[in-house]
C-alpha cells in the first residue's frame, strides 16, 4: 500500500449540489433563495441573533431582580495569607499592595480568619471576620478598621 493509492471508499464522498443549473436540479432559477426579500438578493447577511422579525427572546423573558448600585466590593485576605508577610509591626493596604495580595491599595480589605496566625502585629483594614478577629487578638496583635 502506497500513499498515492490512497482513495476513499466508494459512497463515503458526495458530490456538492450545483445550484443555478436549471430547475432539474432541483436548485435552478431562484437557486434555493426563494422569491423576493432579504434573503434572496445578493449581499445579503443575517447576523446570528436575527430571529426572522419576531420579537427576539431577550425581550420576551421577564427581567427579574435588581443590581445593588451601593454595594461595597471587598478585596478579600486570609489570615493565612497575612502570616506569610515578614513586615513591620502594622500591616495596612499599603503593605498588602506590595506583597502582592490585593489589587489596589484604595479600594476596601477585608480580612477572613482562613488559616493559622501567630504574629503580634497591627492590622489595619476595612472590614474583619469575627474569626479573624479572634484569631489576631489571641496572637496578641490588635484590629483597626479604617
């Protein structure tokens, strides 16, 4: 067997339909455009959402609920996450920038009390978690909520 004898087996491929070759065809004349409209002239392009002029699904579906425009998005911190920093006696926004834990130093931290800590230090964020909390005091550091 060689690569130039290679050939598909016989009925696997089929010619394509040749339209516009007279009504034997069964594609001629209008070539399977159909008569008058959009579709059958040339250039004619309908983009994917277009649902032939009935009203479209988007606006057929009730819109339900309602997006909170006030609600505060907080960049969240474990503690143990915290413990890996080897700072000074504060750690703020500032200091967690630097480190690589949240994105932006302006907008507002929270704290959650995911993991061990056992530093002494004073954190300084927006928001804490009870457990965190605990956990920062039992270690003998101290919470400011900015």
């Amino acid at each position: 067997m060689k690569l130039d004898s290679l050939k598909p087996n016989a009925g696997s491929r089929k010619n394509r339909k040749r339209i516009g070759r007279g009504h034997g065809s069964g594609l001629g004349k209008t070539s399977g455009r159909g008569h008058k409209g959009a579709g059958q002239r040339s250039g004619n392009k309908k983009r994917a959402w277009f649902e032939g002029g009935q009203m479209p699904l988007a606006r057929r579906l009730p819109r339900r609920g309602f997006t909170n425009i006030f609600k505060e998005k907080y960049q969240i911190v474990n503690l143990s996450d915290l413990s890996k920093i080897e700072k000074k006696s504060d750690i703020d926004s500032v200091i967690l920038k630097e480190s690589g834990l949240i994105r932006s130093s302006l907008k507002p931290v929270k704290i959650l009390g995911n993991g061990e800590f056992d530093k002494k230090v004073n954190i300084i964020a927006s928001s804490f978690s009870e457990s965190a909390k605990n956990k920062i005091e039992k270690a003998g550091g101290t919470v400011t909520i900015q």
